[in-house]
C-alpha cells in the first residue's frame, strides 16, 4: 500500500468516527425536542436508536 493510499484510509476513519458523534448528539437533542412537544420515541414506539461507532 503506497503511503498516499494510507493517509487516506486513515482519514477516512477519522472521519467516520466524527461522524457518528456528530450523529450521536445530533439524535440525543432530537429526542430532547421531541420529548417537550410529547412524543418519546423509547416509550410509545418502543423504538431506540442507536449508532454504532
């Protein structure tokens, strides 16, 4: 594998795991909003998300 190639898979992972923080918090501060207008996903669906890292 030339160097250039391993940058690159190396930021590719970096990324991916920026990413599913921001995905993360992104879905707690969904739940929040919900959850004041009365929906709760967790409860009434019997839902849960979740993102894998």
């Amino acid at each position: 594998m030339s160097i250039t190639r391993q940058k690159f898979c190396y930021l590719v992972v970096l990324n991916e795991k920026f990413l599913t923080l921001l995905a993360s918090d992104l879905l707690l501060q969904i739940e929040q909003v919900l959850s004041q207008i009365g929906i709760n996903l967790r409860s009434e669906w019997g839902m849960r998300f979740t993102c894998i890292m």
